[in-house]
C-alpha cells in the first residue's frame, strides 16, 4: 500500500514560504515604510498571479463576487499593516506567533456576524492566549502592554476575518489564481491612499538613499510575490490532494519552526524567560484550538461504534 506525501510535500512548502514572507519583510521594514511595504507586498503578487492568470484562464468576478472579494481585501490590508507594524518593532518569532493566533477570533467573528454559539473551550483558549500576551509583556518593572503587542495581536484579528471572507468567495466559481489575483489587487488599491498620504518626495529621497542598491530592493520584492503566491498556490493544492483537512492541520504550525530557525540564524534577538512562556501559552492555545475539536469528534465516533 502506497501513501501520498504529496500532500505533506505542498503544506511543507507552503509553511516554508510563509516563513520567508516573515523574514523578509522584517528585513524590508528597516527600509521600507509599513504603508509602502504594505501597498508593494499586494501589489507585485497581483501583477505575478494577473500574468499566471493571463497565461491560463482570464475571469472577471461578479458583482456579488466583488463585494466578498473587497471584504477580504479590508482584512488582509489591516492583517498586513498591524503585522508590519508588529514585526519592525517585535522579535520575528514574537510578530509570527501573534499573527497565528487568527483561528482563535473566527469563532468570535462568526458570533458577530453570523450569531453563530461561542463554545467554552474556545473561551478557555482565548484567556489562555492573552494571559501569554501579558507574560510576553512583562519585565522587571511589572507588566506594559506594549502597542506592538496589542497591534500583533490585531493582526491575528484581521487574520481571523481573511479567513472567514475566504470561505465565502471560495464557493464561486473563481479559480484559487483568480481569487488571490482581484483580492491582492483590491488591497493594494485600499493601502494606496495610505502611501500617498504619508510619502511626499523627501521620504521617498530618503528611502532612497536607505537603500544601498535598489536591484537588490527589487529582487526582494520579487522574491517576496514568488512566496506569497507559493503559500497560497501550494495550500491550496496540498488540501485538493489531501483525505481530510486533519491531515494537515499539524504541519501548519511548522512556520513557526523555520521563523525560529530565521531569527536564530539572521537576528540577535534573544528571547527572555517571560517572552517563551507566553509565547508557549499562545502556541498551546492555538493547538488546543485546532486538535481538541478533531480529539473529541473521533471519540465520539469510536464510543457510537462500541
């Protein structure tokens, strides 16, 4: 009997180019303002998947499409300017965990819009997360909570919303490359006023006097749309090709291995007792969210067939 590791192979390199989308915008946040790097990360994915769509298949939402469509475009602008925000002021590990936490808000976003019932195990997971936002707070002279922290944790909000809105335009007939396409290409069009209300032409002078060489600049820009378009494409393969979405709910996490392995390797940034602990609260939060459910269902099952 044969098994399939292609659905391990595509999560696996997913979650690695999710990684290097983290690290090299922490890299871009030194040079880059968060409102142009924000406006640049939508807009080169949308040019590269508008030119892979051109080359397969052209489609154009509709007009219900377009409404869904700019809904995600708001949550993931807002998850990419608090996650920018976050991460030139925060540890890599730090920004990549709080951003995770976003399947720990759908249930509470679900409550909001769709009245759907709240259980306790997400309350419990939810106290669970913010007391790891408090230790991650904390220092010698007692708890602050820090804005970077609060704005991280946002990001994982607005996360929670993209996802929630992905489900709704995933049920039209709009190609996974169309989809990502028109959304990146709306949130570009939506961080666009932000840049051009805070550039004018002495920050972009400085910006480019910042940079030492600007093909380099490019070349990380592009490197950054290549990953982008990576983590989507390959996901959503990896679930096509995958028996049930458990399969590969456990490899999610391994961003949070390489972003480790980043920080370790490209940054001096250790990590204080007080910052592990609650970034391990937030990490088990965020475990307990996605297994506790599957553990409960399955024993169930085997109790009804007993």
């Amino acid at each position: 009997m044969t098994t399939d590791l292609r659905p391990v192979i595509f999560m696996l390199i997913s979650t690695f180019s999710l990684s290097l989308n983290s690290l090299l915008a922490k890299f871009l946040s030194d040079s880059l303002s968060i409102e142009m790097l924000s406006f640049l990360r939508f807009l080169f994915p949308a040019v590269l998947l508008l030119w892979l769509m051109a080359l397969t298949k052209w489609a154009v939402p509709d007009r219900k499409m377009w409404q869904a469509l700019g809904l995600r475009a708001f949550c993931i602008a807002a998850s990419q300017l608090c996650f920018l925000f976050a991460i030139n002021r925060l540890s890599l590990v730090e920004t990549v965990v709080l951003f995770s936490t976003g399947p720990l808000f759908i249930p509470l976003l679900e409550k909001l819009l769709f009245k759907t019932q709240i259980q306790s195990a997400t309350l419990i997971n939810l106290a669970i997360t913010f007391t790891g936002v408090l230790l991650m707070a904390g220092n010698t002279s007692g708890v602050e909570l820090k804005p970077e922290l609060l704005v991280g944790l946002g990001a994982g909000v607005f996360n929670a919303g993209s996802q929630i809105s992905l489900y709704r335009v995933s049920k039209g007939s709009l190609s996974p490359i169309a989809l990502n396409a028109w959304g990146f290409l709306l949130a570009a069009v939506i961080t666009l006023p932000l840049v051009l209300f805070q550039t004018n032409n002495s920050t972009l002078q400085q910006t480019a006097s910042d940079i030492a060489d600007i093909q380099t600049l490019l070349s990380m820009l592009i490197l950054l749309a290549v990953c982008i378009v990576n983590t989507q494409i390959f996901r959503v393969k990896a679930y096509q090709l995958a028996n049930s979405s458990s399969q590969l709910a456990p490899l999610i996490f391994t961003n949070l291995i390489f972003s480790s392995v980043w920080q370790i390797m490209f940054f001096n940034q250790p990590l204080e007792w007080n910052k592990v602990t609650g970034i391990s609260l937030i990490i088990i939060a965020t475990l307990l969210n996605t297994f506790l459910p599957l553990i409960v269902r399955k024993i169930k099952v085997r109790l009804i067939e007993n």
